[in-house]
C-alpha cells in the first residue's frame, strides 16, 4: 500500500491519509479483509506521528471502511456496496462543488457554468 504525504498540502495529514486509503478501497485496490499496516509501521514509513495515523485509521473505522481486531489489527471491512456507492458520490458532488467555485471565482456566471458542463456531458 502507497501512501503519498504532502507536507505543503493545506489538507490535515491524517485527511490525506483517510483519503488515499477510501480511495484504494474503493477502486478494489485494496480488497476486503486485507490487513493494513500496523499504526506503527505506517507511521515509521511516513516518518510521521503514530497519533496521526491512529486518527486516520479511527476516521476510517467510524465511516465503516476498516474494522479493527484487538490484537490482530485493521482490516478492509466487508464489502458494503450502499457506503462505497455513496462515498464515490461525495467525491464527485466535491469535485463539482470545486469546478463551480473556480468558474464563479474567474467571473463565469452560473448559466455560463451550466452551459460549459451540458457542453462537457455531450461528449
């Protein structure tokens, strides 16, 4: 498992970590049951705090993405099709929630933002 740690990202780490991790998990990247590694061995491997990723992992765990076993660590949690369907569409209304934001900040008015995306769903 790659994780990729920005130190000039604005984003927390732990959010940057939570986020990759959801993302493999629902490419199918990461596939149910797998262990994930130890607090400890991510944290030595991004050379960053265990607290840290200890917080990614309980984040990960209260949206129903890992489970974690006392004694034996964190898995992928079974495959619940409704949670990955609807994260995927967080990230997308996210996604346009940032085009609309950009196009409003360069002073596109929203017809012209509606227009330019029919002009994108035709393709």
């Amino acid at each position: 498992m790659e994780i990729i740690i920005s130190n000039t990202s604005m984003e927390p780490i732990y959010e940057q970590i939570t986020g990759q991790i959801k993302s493999l998990i629902i490419s199918g990247s990461l596939k149910e049951e797998t262990l994930l590694p130890s607090v400890r061995s991510l944290s030595g491997e991004l050379k960053i705090s265990a607290l840290t990723v200890k917080k990614a992992y309980d984040c990960l765990e209260r949206d129903g993405f890992i489970v974690t076993v006392h004694g034996k660590g964190s898995f992928v949690a079974g495959n619940n099709a409704n949670l990955l369907q609807e994260e995927q569409r967080r990230m997308v209304e996210e996604k346009l929630e940032t085009a609309i934001l950009a196009g409003r900040s360069c002073g596109m008015q929203d017809e012209e933002i509606r227009e330019l995306f029919d002009l994108i769903m035709e393709e």
